[in-house]
C-alpha cells in the first residue's frame, strides 16, 4: 500500500472536512423540511380549519357558503362534507391513496373534537399533499367536516427556493476553504521540506544551513528546535575538527623529536658525549606525550561518565591545606607569596580524589604563570548552601576574547609558552568536566596586568 504524504493527509483532511460541512447541511435541510417547513403547514391549516368550524351557526347553507367564500381567498383549498365517510368521493381529483378515507378510528377522533391529519402522494401534483380534517359538532354530533388540503413542497423544491442564497455562500465557502487549506498545507509543509533537505545536507557534513522561522506556532518551534540541534552539531563538528587538529600537533612534535633523536643516535652521527642528552630529550618527549594520552583518557572517562565518583561528606578546608603542602618547595624556588583563608567548618560531598586533581591543575597554572616575587591567593568561603573555591594570582593576566574560551580541549592563550612549559592544554577542560559532575559550577575571570582568578562552587554535605 503506497505511503500518502503530508500534503495528500492534509488535503484529505480538508477534503473530508468539506464534505462533512456539506453532509451537515443537508441534514439540516431535512431537519428544516419536516420540523419546520411541514408543521408549519400543519399548524395553519388546523388554524383556518378550526376558525372556519367555529363559523357554523345551525344552518348548513349558510356554512356551505362561507366554506365556498373561504376558499375563494385562501392559498389552500377547503371543501365541506356534510357525510366524512364520503370524502373521497368529493375531493375535486381522483385518489390514489387510502389516506383520504376516513377510517372508524378517525370518527371516533373527530367526535371527540379533535382534528386529524392526512399526508400521501397524489400523481396530480406530482408531489406530497396534507389535508387537515376538521370536526363541525353540533351537540356533541358529527354534523360534517371541514377538509383543508395543500400540495406540499418537495425537499427539492426548498432547496431549490434558497438556492440563490446558498449556491454563492457555498460557492464561496469551497473557495475560502480551498484558500485556506492551501495556506495551511503550505505553512505546515513547507518547514518540513525544508528540514528534509537540511538534515540531507547535515548527512553530508554540513552543518552551516538554517531554516527560516515564519510563525510561533508547533512548526516554528520545532524549526527552532532543529536549527539550535545543527548549531550544536556544528560547533561539536568544529571541536571534533579543532581536537583531531589540535592531537595532531601535540604529537608531531614530540614524535618528530624522538624519531630524529633516536635516528641520530641509531645512525652513529651523534657523538658519544651527545647520547646521553639525546635519550633525556627523547624520554622527556614520551613523558609529554605520557601526560597527553593520560590527560585525553582522563577527560573522556569523565564525559563519557566512565569513572563512578565516590563522593562522601569531606572537610574541604583539610583536603585544601593537605593539597597545598605539596607546592611548598615550588613556591620557595619562584619565591611566591601563598595566602590562604580556609573556613574549616564547610563540609562538601565530593570525590577526594577527583578534587586534589582540581586544585593540581589550578595550582600547576597559577604558579606556571604568576612571576617572581608574585602572590597566590586561596580562599573558602560559604555562600549559601554552597561553598566556594577562589584560587587567585598577581600573574600576567588572560586578554577578554580568550576567557570564554578557557576550559576548551587544547585551547591555549600562549601556545608557545604553553608548550616550552609542558602544559597539554587539558588542564582547565578536566578541572571543568570534575566540578560539573560535582553538581558545581566554574568561573574564570582575569584582566590582562592584574592577574587571573578562579572560582570553584560545590555544593554542601547537608
């Protein structure tokens, strides 16, 4: 069975809908004819008929009469039998149905002064016809009978009567619909297509192409949905480009390195007194490239959720010092101020170990770029239901266009420097990655001269 596309489940839809409309129509138009139009007929002549009974006055001539005068200014037609059981006999046309004889239990009805209705087909007419049967009592005895009668309009007849109003409105109503539908069929379809083509293209690599949003609606949010999934595909397709870029380099120079090295050594070009600082040059390659793999598979067990935290309630200010002590002898050498003011009382629920790592990587920063004779600033403080780690330094400072960038795989604000000084440029994105499994958040501020501070927000054992 061949699939219908949106545009052919749509113009069905409207279809049906139109058809519908004018199903609903018709029935009204039924409804009309028989509630309406024939009790409304009904209603009149019982009317004229009981108010022409009412007339008789003991003489059957003088009724007869005004029977006859009635008649002559009334739209219906109406007749006087003075004897019921013979009124087929008097209609001025032949019967072709029993429903103008009167039966016993139509008598019985009249004597009891009330009215009886007779509706059948008549060949004459070529249509339905009512008669309405009156009782003329006198004393309680059927002196005779009032027979009122109308040929009834045909269903196409009515119809045909409001043709001239409802053949425009209708005519009008198709083409509204048809407008409209159209619009909606547009308007509905037409992001569609247009996402079609666009996830085509993004199968393909490229994530560059939007699509236009035209409405607030289901559709223009979809199409906003989908134009914010492409900017991330884009930006993730980027970092994957940058990444493998960015690997790429990291390891072409050490690699390079160690094959000329080695190549030299292996070849007897080297002399014997430059082996030996060929191979520490060749081992401290490998050691850099030791601490890049080391790095990459830290922060993709991170990302990936592929090492379980085991947090537990810590006192963070202990862990903080403990952490610290390690840096005494580097501080000493570069002659740097360390402060600290650590509130002991603030209990986090962290990784211990995850968190040393955090404050290795800050530190490893702060003293790699903070000068002589420099300061390094440590606080923990509570705010709220959080606490806060702020690592600051008197360092050289990071210009505006590269902080919101920090914490990028391999993004570096000093790439040579970075690298003369072993840095692998993950440092700050695995510091990133820990806090925000932590639950917490990272904030970098800095301004070029002044030096560099980052704030670590966790939040508390409770």
């Amino acid at each position: 069975m061949p699939r219908l596309t949106m545009v052919q489940k749509l113009w069905l839809t409207i279809s049906c809908a139109v058809l519908l409309t004018v199903s609903l129509l018709y029935l009204i138009s039924i409804y009309s004819y028989q509630k309406l139009y024939v009790q409304h007929i009904e209603d009149t002549l019982q009317t004229e008929g009981r108010q022409l009974a009412a007339e008789y006055k003991g003489s059957l001539p003088d009724f007869e009469q005004k029977v006859q005068w009635f008649n002559s200014i009334s739209k219906t037609e109406l007749l006087f039998v003075s004897n019921p059981r013979d009124l087929s006999a008097c209609l001025p046309f032949d019967v072709q149905y029993n429903n103008a004889i009167i039966t016993e239990e139509d008598r019985q009805e009249l004597l009891n002064g009330n009215t009886v209705t007779k509706v059948g087909f008549e060949e004459r007419f070529h249509r339905q016809i009512m008669g309405v049967i009156i009782p003329v009592l006198e004393k309680k005895k059927l002196i005779g009978i009032v027979y009122s009668y109308i040929p009834l309009k045909s269903i196409k007849d009515l119809i045909l009567d409001l043709a001239f109003v409802l053949a425009p409105l209708a005519i009008g109503l198709i083409l509204l619909m048809a407008w409209v539908g159209r619009k909606i069929v547009i308007a509905i379809t037409k992001p569609l297509s247009q996402m079609e083509r666009v996830s085509y293209q993004m199968s393909k690599g490229d994530f560059t192409e939007r699509i236009p949003i035209t409405t607030n609606d289901e559709i223009g949010l979809l199409a906003s949905a989908f134009n914010s999934m492409a900017h991330v595909l884009q930006k993730e397709d980027l970092q994957r480009k940058e990444f493998l870029a960015n690997i790429s380099h990291e390891l072409r120079t050490p690699l390079s390195y160690i094959k000329g090295y080695s190549e030299a050594i292996l070849d007897g070009i080297s002399k014997p007194e430059q082996q030996v600082k060929f191979i520490r040059l060749i081992h401290k390659e490998a050691g850099r490239m030791q601490r890049l793999v080391h790095d990459l598979l830290d922060l993709a067990q991170l990302e990936g959720d592929l090492f379980p935290l085991n947090k537990q309630p810590t006192a963070f200010a202990q862990l903080v010092e403990d952490t610290l002590e390690t840096y005494e002898q580097g501080l000493l050498e570069k002659r740097i101020l360390l402060k600290t003011e650590l509130n002991p009382e603030i209990i986090s629920y962290i990784d211990e170990d995850r968190m040393r790592q955090v404050i290795h990587n800050v530190m490893d920063n702060a003293i790699r770029y903070t000068p002589e004779g420099g300061t390094i600033s440590v606080v923990l403080l509570q705010q709220e239901k959080m606490c806060v780690l702020r690592i600051s330094d008197t360092g050289k400072g990071i210009p505006a266009h590269h902080v919101q960038r920090l914490g990028e795989r391999f993004y570096r604000v000093d790439k040579a420097r970075s690298r003369q000084n072993g840095g692998t440029g993950l440092g700050l994105a695995i510091v990133k990655q820990i806090v925000e499994v932590h639950g917490g958040a990272l904030c970098i501020t800095s301004k070029e001269d002044q030096g560099t501070t980052i704030a670590i927000t966790l939040p508390m054992a409770e």
